[in-house]
C-alpha cells in the first residue's frame, strides 16, 4: 500500500460466503470467517519477517491455510472433470534423476503433448508430486482421454509387485501404459468408478510435508493441464441464516448440497428477492 496502513476491518471482509457449483448434483457454500478484499496488501502485524521476527504460532497458521486453499483446488479440478484413469507414475533411475522434479514434470509435459500430437489424442492430467524418504518422487493424479487400447491390463502370471497381484485376485483391472513405461518407468493405471470418492481421496497427497519441500517450481504443488474445467461461481454475499457446516477449521465452514435450489436458500429469502448473482458481482472487487 506505499507505506500506508489501514485497519484489519477495512482490509477484510468477514463472514463472506460463495456458492460454487461443481457439477448438476454437487454444490458448495464456503464461508469465510475472514477473506482479504481485492487490491488490498499485508497490513500491520501480518509479514514479522519484515521486523526480523519469527512467530511460529503464525506461521504454522499461514501453513495450513495453504494447505487448506490447495487442496480445495485440486477437490474442484477432480470434480469438475471427467476424469477416467486414476495412475501412479515412477522414474526408472537408469533413464533419469529421479530426484530432479523440475525435469521431470518438463520432460513429461513435453511428451504427453507430443504423444496427443503423434497419436491424435486428447489427453490431460492432474498430477500431484510425492517424495519418497531418499528425496526421489513419483506422482499420483487422474488422467483422461487416454484410450483404453493404447494400455495393457496386467495379469496374474507377471511378475508384477505384490500389491497389483493382491488387487488383480480380488478381481480389480489395473494397466500399465507401455509407451510411458519405455521413456520413463513403472505406471499403474486404474478405472474411476467413483467421481467424488476419487476427488476427496486425491487431496490427501497434499501434506505438510510435501509443503515442506518448497519442490521448486514457484511452490506448486500440483500440476494439471490447460483448459481444465473449474467450479462456476453462482452466489456470493452474505448468508441469511445459519450454516450447518459439514466441515469447519479456522479459515472457513463448508456446506455440500445436491441442488440449487436448496443451496440458494442459504443466500436469500422469499421477502428479499435474487441474491447478488455470478462472480464479477463479487463484493471483493
């Protein structure tokens, strides 16, 4: 702000709440115990680091705020998507480094491009990087537009790890995709049955730990590819009554619902008419 300082209430906006919508049977109120308004920057007592003081109380806040912002953005990209293969990716250490994330994510960001060009698919991803305890990664994520006849479904007499053998004799169907497998390494690939489940399970890859790496690349901690759809925004404003959380920490309180109309109710009332409607209506502008 150019030296200027103002008080916290003008910076934030309390008790803020948005409906998204995710798909036609899947919304979400957010409510934000305290969201900062557009075009506003730290204030006083916010950035200690500027003192040379350290509050680890703060800190450790800030932390799993991340957290809590990351994974509810990987929860909107996995829901919001017809997601199709659930796949685990490895490095074969005679190929590269597997402990060079960086080269990693660009060699295959580069090669899935070049696979979509070569073989006329369309396949996108969101992948989420995990670090192994010697500081090597692999990563999981969710694919789609990856055609089923370009896999191979493994089979109980390979010589497979024994965790893919446990799932192959409870009678699930796990693949490998060759062509990764010949320019980077090990991939398991499995069908999505459950959209949402998988959606949820996904976000549990996000982990202080991970956090804790600082990977590298500006600090993402996921990476998906262009032109993904997102989450609409429908309502936003002040809620007319009580939220009957579904979860809460000290950031926000969250509500799901299955159909607008019922999620709607939270923002307005018969006697008050349409709530403030669509995101470029947003109060925080």
């Amino acid at each position: 702000m150019n030296g200027l300082h103002v008080d916290r209430g003008t910076v934030y906006e309390s008790d803020f709440a948005t409906l998204k919508k995710y798909r036609e049977d899947y919304y979400r109120i957010t409510l934000h115990r305290q969201i900062r308004r557009a075009g506003y920057e730290a204030i006083d007592g916010e950035e200690e680091h500027r003192s040379g003081k350290k509050n680890t109380a703060e800190n450790e806040g800030k932390l799993e705020e991340s957290i809590s912002r990351t994974k509810s953005k990987i929860f909107e990209l996995a829901l919001c998507n017809n997601w199709e293969w659930f796949v685990t990716l490895t490095l074969n250490p005679e190929y590269h480094d597997r402990k060079d994330l960086k080269s990693y994510k660009t060699k295959l960001s580069t090669w899935i491009k070049n696979y979509n060009r070569i073989h006329q698919t369309n396949i996108k991803y969101l992948l989420i990087p995990e670090n192994h305890k010697d500081g090597s990664w692999h990563m999981h994520g969710l694919m789609m537009g990856l055609p089923i006849e370009h896999l191979h479904e493994f089979r109980a007499d390979e010589k497979l790890p024994i965790k893919i053998l446990i799932e192959i004799a409870h009678g699930h169907k796990l693949y490998s995709w060759p062509a990764y497998e010949k320019t980077f390494g090990y991939i398991s690939i499995s069908k999505i049955i459950n959209a949402e489940s998988v959606s949820k399970y996904i976000t549990k890859y996000i982990t202080k730990d991970l956090l804790g790496t600082r990977i590298g690349l500006n600090d993402h901690l996921y990476y998906c590819s262009k032109g993904l759809k997102r989450a609409e925004i429908v309502c936003q404003g002040r809620l007319v009554k009580d939220l009957d959380e579904d979860y809460s920490n000290d950031y926000v309180k969250l509500k799901t619902l299955r159909n607008f109309a019922e999620a709607q109710a939270y923002f307005i009332t018969e006697d008050e008419g349409t709530a403030q409607m669509g995101a470029e209506e947003a109060p925080m502008e």
